[in-house]
C-alpha cells in the first residue's frame, strides 16, 4: 500500500539504510550472529500470528551512550495481514 504511495525506495535511500545498519553494528554490544538468530527466532513467533514481510525486517540493538552496558532492541517488522484463528 505504502509502495503505491509513495513508491519504491530509491537507490540512495537504500544505501542510507545500509550505513545506518553498518554504524549500529559497529556501536552495538551483540554479535552479528546473535542478532541474525534473535531474528530468525523472531520471525517464528511473529509468524504465527500475522503475515509479514520477511526480507523488510529490522532489527537494531541501540546502546546507550551514557551507559554501555544498556541498550534498546527495536525491532520493525511491516505486517501484510492477521491471521484470524
């Protein structure tokens, strides 16, 4: 819906996104490896009660600048229907 719009992600907004990702993972305090296994863990549970758009999920571990040791997991995840049970 948002695609028609307000179109597709151009190239340099793609890229963006990318070095956006690159800079956290530099700045976080999980693994690459956790993190991907943190989504694909995510990815069953949310699946079983909505569609979602698998390749659109983002998952980000913010840590704190005051504290290290703190942190915020913020997980984006565009849904395409609920699964009525």
């Amino acid at each position: 819906m948002f695609e028609k719009l307000f179109g597709k992600k151009k190239s340099k907004e793609v890229a963006k996104d990318r070095l956006k990702m690159v800079l956290i993972h530099d700045r976080r305090l999980i693994s690459a490896t956790t993190l991907n296994e943190m989504k694909d863990d995510l990815i069953k549970v949310i699946s079983k009660y909505l569609k979602i758009d698998r390749q659109e999920i983002n998952i980000q571990f913010d840590v704190e600048t005051e504290n290290r040791n703190k942190g915020a997991l913020i997980v984006n995840v565009p849904v395409k229907e609920v699964i009525r049970k």
